[in-house]
C-alpha cells in the first residue's frame, strides 16, 4: 500500500464515472424486465413519479442528466517525501560506524594488531585514560593545579621528608592552591592535599584554608570526600575554629544525621567535640522547628523538658517520633546521637507509638547496646515490649552473647532480660547457654562477672550495685511478664547451676585465699538451688576447713585466712534458710567431716572457735548437738584457751 500511495501524483483529479454509469444501466434493465413479467395491478401500483408525470403530461419520456463529471479541488502541495531506500540507510549508517571504528591514525600508518597487555600496562593505561577523562571535565588550570599539587602532597607525606623542608614544601603547596581549594575539595584525590595542609600546616595556613571555606562547611560535610576535611578541621582547628564548625550544624543537626556521610561528621562533633551545652542543643533540634531556633542548654533530657513544659508535651513528643522513625527507616541506629534520641523518645513515650518504635528496634538493639543511651533503649523495648519483641530482641542476641556481657553498658541488659522473659528455656537456651560456654573469659571481666552474679543473686545489694537495682526496679509491674520473679530467678538458676558448679569444682582451691574470688563463691553456694553436684562442691570445701594445722603456722589454712573464714561464716549462717525449706545444711556436712584433729586445731585459734560459735548460731537443735558431742572430749582444752571465740563459745555452751 506505501509503494501504490507513493506513486499517486497529487494534481486535479478528473473521476471518471462512466464504469459506474453502466452497471447502473444493466441494474435498470433487470428491474424493466422483472415489471414487465409481474401481473398488471402490481406494476400499475409500483409506477415511479416520473412515468406518471409523462403521462399526465402527455409528451414524450423525460430522461434525468446527471453530471457524471466530479471536480476535486487542487490541495496544496506537499514537501517531497526523501526517497532514499531504507535499506540504502540502513547500509550507509552500518558502514559509517565501520569507518569510525577502523579509523586509520593521521598519516595513513596501519592499524597496529591487538596486544595483550600484562596487569601493569593496564593499569598504566587505565591510569591514563582516567587521567584524560578528568582532565576534559575540568579545567585545564585546576586541573594543572591538582597534579602539581600531588606531587608536592608525595613529598610532604613521607616519614623521612626533615621538617625544615616540610614547611617550606607545605607553604609553596598551599600558594599553589590557594584561590582554587573549593575546586579541588570534592575530588577524591586532591582532598588529601587539603586535609594534609589542614594537618601539618601552620597556624597562618590553617586560618587561611578556613577562611576560604568556612561558608561550604555544610556543603562539604555532605560530600563523600570533603567531608574528612571537616573532620581535620575539628581535630586540628583552633578553638574558635571548632565552635564555628559546631555553629554551623546547629539548626542542621537533625537534617545532617539522616544523611549517610553527614551523619558520621556530626557524630565525631557529637561525641568528642561538643561541650554539655551544645549536646543539649543538639538533642533538643529533633523536638520539632521551634527547638531549631530557640533552644534551652540547660535541659539535659527530653523528660525533664516535658516536666518544665507540660503543655508542649503532645507535639514534641510527635515531632521526636517522626524524626526517630526516619532514622530507624535509613539505618542510622549506629551512631551515639541517635542512641540518645531514641533513648529520649522510650522514656516519654506511651501507648501506640512506643510499640511501633519498639516493632521497628526490635531486630537492630544488638547495633546500640554498646552505648549508654542505646543500652537503656533497649531495656525500655525490653520492658514495654510485647511478648513476641522479647523474643526477636533474644534471638537477636544470638552469637553476640559474650560480648554484650563483658560490655560496661551492654551487661545490664542481659541483667533486664533475666528480669522480664517469662519463656526461660527460651534464655536459658539462647542467653544463659552462650554464657555457660565461654563462662570463664565472661567471669574473669568484671561487667561479666555481675552478669553471673545477678542471674545468680538476683538483687541482693550485697552483689549487685544500688545504682543498677534502681535502674532494674524501674521495669518492674510491666503488663507483659506474668510469672512470679522467684520463680523466674529459680528456674533461671537451675539451667546455669550445672556448668557453674564444674568451674566452681576446678578452681575451689586455688581460690580460697582470694578475696575477690571468695566473694564469688559464696555468692554462688549461698545462692544455687540444692542439688547433688553443689552438695559435693560443699564436701570439697569442708574436707578443706577440717585439714589439722598449728596457729601460726607459714602453711596457710582456710580456717586461719580472713577471706576463706568470711566464706565459711556467711555459708553457715544461710543454713538456718535452708533448714526453713528443708534442704541440708552446709554446718551439718562441715561438722561430719572434721575430725577431732581438726576440732581442737579449730579450738587453738581465735577464728576456728568462731566457726563453731557460727555452727551454734544457726539455732538448728541437729547442728547445735553435733557441735557439744565435737567438744566433749575437748572440754578442758577449750577452758584453756584465753582467746575471745573460746569465751564466747563456753557461754554458748553453759
């Protein structure tokens, strides 16, 4: 149809319609000779308008005459169409490309055959070809500037260039760039020019490259490259210098941190930079606009605000969890700023938007209960969290287990988690049996070993720190754990006892003599629940007490030891608990144990009378009995000695 279209030439076109006019004349014999053969009446009735006006008139037959000629109108004409072949294009576009592909070099030498090139040749050439790429994108001066510069940049750089020589290099290298440094900052090699100057200039140049650039610091914290010179800046720049970079992030603090490079600089500000004030400020921007601009340094949280502003309360709180959920969303819970809002947030929050926070923590605390704020985040997603975000935050803690306890925020919350999970074979599973396998590194670190003293103490003030049981105690009454805490403790307890009491075994003896260490022991043996294996780390430690020995003596003895004799009278002392609950006592077993060598050893000296004074105390008429049939045969030996646990142990005994 295109090839026919194509070769109608467009002019005044005459329509012949004599074709048409004697198909319409045979069409009109066939109705003539179909009347003529119908009946009379029919063909009388079927008579046309114009027959009976012949008729009527009386003359001859009319003929109607039409005008069998059409005249069309001349259009105007068209712009001729290229009738160039489409295949002919086709052909010349393909063999042009083939020109420029073969294209020969000036001169009309040949086309050299393709050389493979070893792994330095190409990356000389790739080398060069970027070096060619960068070169057309800038200017050719700047781009002089930044070569010339790295050359210099090598020299002043290495370990070995003398001082004198260094200053002089680093004063011709920043004459060189000055006037051209916003050009040359954003690029990832000729920064390190500046950051260099920044670093190893002087004061004079120091104060002339922050002269030049202090109204891009924004800008250029944004920048993947120039954002380390802003880092330089805050870490070699003068006073005056350091406040103005801190200046200038106010009002931008919230909007910088949801930026991915910015972020890292604000956190450096954030973290080692800033002064109390200014992270009051800083924390204060994400509240909403008003706080951008006007701002109280004095208020350190976002609590004590919404105490001194109650009826701000409502939009702060909105304005704080829009900006927390963008956050959250972008992946930023890296950063300590961060922790501190998010922390913020938890502590004023209630209700819906809480959970929602809490849903989106749940899976990421892991990245923030290294710091302060992020570890008290994540006791408040503990506390108020349902009970299937207290199962993701526990399985989230797969593998990171030791590390969190010997952390010095992270432990507590480990300590939480103890605390508020109702599902123990779920802690006692994922928690407590990554903490039995690395058990002696977790008890050696003092954050660890409050970790296994609090799970298994609970709050005894005696092992864990008053400040860290108020902290505790603020998670208490939550309407997610039901189970009755001691319960909880001792079912806890039971799943840690096992390979806490096999360490215990192992080194019993070296640690007797330790303070530190006896304090661990007996908050271990006062605090298990009652098995068989604590029953035989009891028979160890009193075939130890009863070892025969002379006052005095250089061979030291637990009796004698002041830490070991603590150990011995605090465990005495629980037996009168245990007798309550029906279990055995540690009197009982220490008293079955010694021998009469033993006793009148005990009796020689001050502290061994005050074991049994300690054995008579627990009011136990069992282990009151065993201690007068011990001393009977030592009556008098006992009258003998002039020591105050001898005195005091016959007026025990009338």
């Amino acid at each position: 149809l295109i090839h026919f279209y194509k070769r109608i030439h467009t002019a005044l076109i005459m329509v012949d319609l004599q074709v048409e006019n004697v198909k319409k004349m045979k069409k009109n014999k066939r109705k003539v000779d179909t009347a003529e053969n119908e009946s009379p009446k029919k063909a009388k009735k079927e008579k046309s308008i114009l027959k009976a006006k012949n008729e009527k008139e009386g003359g001859k037959k009319k003929s109607l005459k039409f005008d069998e000629s059409v005249k069309v109108r001349e259009i105007a004409k068209a712009p001729k169409k290229d009738k160039t072949n489409k295949k002919e294009k086709l052909d010349k576009k393909v063999k042009d490309k083939k020109l420029f592909k073969k294209k020969d070099k000036k001169g009309g030498e040949e086309n050299k055959p393709f050389e493979k090139l070893d792994k330095e040749q190409t990356r000389d050439k790739q080398k060069k070809e970027k070096a060619e790429r960068k070169a057309k994108k800038l200017q050719q001066e700047v781009f002089d500037i930044g070569v010339q510069a790295k050359k210099i940049w090598e020299e002043v750089r290495k370990e070995d260039c003398p001082e004198q020589k260094k200053e002089k290099l680093t004063t011709d290298l920043h004459a060189l760039v000055k006037g051209n440094i916003k050009k040359i900052i954003f690029a990832h090699d000729t920064v390190r020019v500046v950051e260099c100057l920044m670093a190893m200039g002087t004061q004079e140049i120091k104060d002339a490259l922050y002269e030049e650039l202090k109204e891009d610091i924004i800008e250029m914290a944004k920048s993947k490259y120039a954002n380390f010179f802003v880092q330089k800046l805050l870490r070699y720049g003068s006073k005056e210098q350091k406040n103005a970079v801190m200046k200038a992030m106010m009002g931008n603090t919230s909007r910088l941190m949801k930026h991915k490079t910015a972020g890292v600089v604000v956190e450096l500000a954030y973290n080692d930079y800033a002064n109390a004030n200014q992270r009051n400020s800083m924390l204060q921007e994400f509240l909403g606009p008003e706080y951008r601009l006007f701002k109280e340094p004095e208020v350190r949280t976002v609590e004590e605000l919404v105490a001194k502003h109650p009826e701000k309360k409502v939009e702060m709180v909105k304005n704080l969890k829009a900006n927390v959920e963008t956050l959250i969303q972008k992946g930023c819970y890296n950063h300590s700023l961060v922790h501190t809002v998010i922390h913020n947030y938890l502590s004023v929050a209630e209700g819906k938007g809480r959970t929602e926070v809490i849903e989106s923590l749940r899976d990421c605390l892991v990245h923030m209960i290294h710091s302060k704020d992020g570890a008290m985040a994540a006791l408040y997603c503990l506390w108020h969290g349902t009970t299937k975000d207290r199962k993701s935050i526990v399985k989230s803690l797969k593998t990171f287990v030791e590390k969190t306890a010997i952390e010095e925020y992270g432990h507590m919350v480990l300590m939480a988690i103890f605390d508020t999970v109702d599902d123990t074979k779920l802690v006692g599973k994922a928690i407590i049996g990554e903490l039995c396998e690395n058990f002696v590194k977790i008890i050696q670190n003092k954050f660890g070993l409050r970790v296994v003293k609090y799970l298994v103490a609970g709050r005894i003030k005696t092992y864990t720190y008053p400040d860290t049981i108020a902290i505790m105690e603020k998670g208490d009454g939550n309407e997610h754990s039901k189970k009755d805490p001691a319960v909880r403790r001792k079912e806890l307890a039971e799943a840690a006892s096992g390979p806490i009491l096999n360490w215990l075994g192992e080194r019993l003896q070296a640690g007797l003599y330790d303070p530190p260490s006896t304090i661990t022991f007996t908050c271990i043996l006062n605090n298990l629940p009652h098995s068989e294996q604590l029953s035989k780390v009891w028979g160890m430690l009193a075939e130890e007490a009863s070892k025969p020995f002379i006052e005095g003596e250089a061979t030291p003895n637990i009796i004698e030891n002041t830490a070991s004799n603590m150990l011995l009278k605090k465990i005495i002392l629980k037996d009168k608990e245990r007798d309550k609950l029906g279990v055995e006592t540690f009197a009982k077993v220490l008293l079955s144990t010694v021998d009469q060598d033993g006793i009148e050893a005990w009796l020689g000296c001050n502290r061994g009378a005050f074991v049994l004074v300690y054995c008579w105390e627990t009011e136990i008429g069992d282990i009151q009995q065993l201690v007068r049939d011990k001393l009977k045969p030592l009556a008098q030996t006992l009258r003998k000695q002039k020591h105050k646990g001898a005195s005091i142990l016959v007026e025990k005994l009338g």
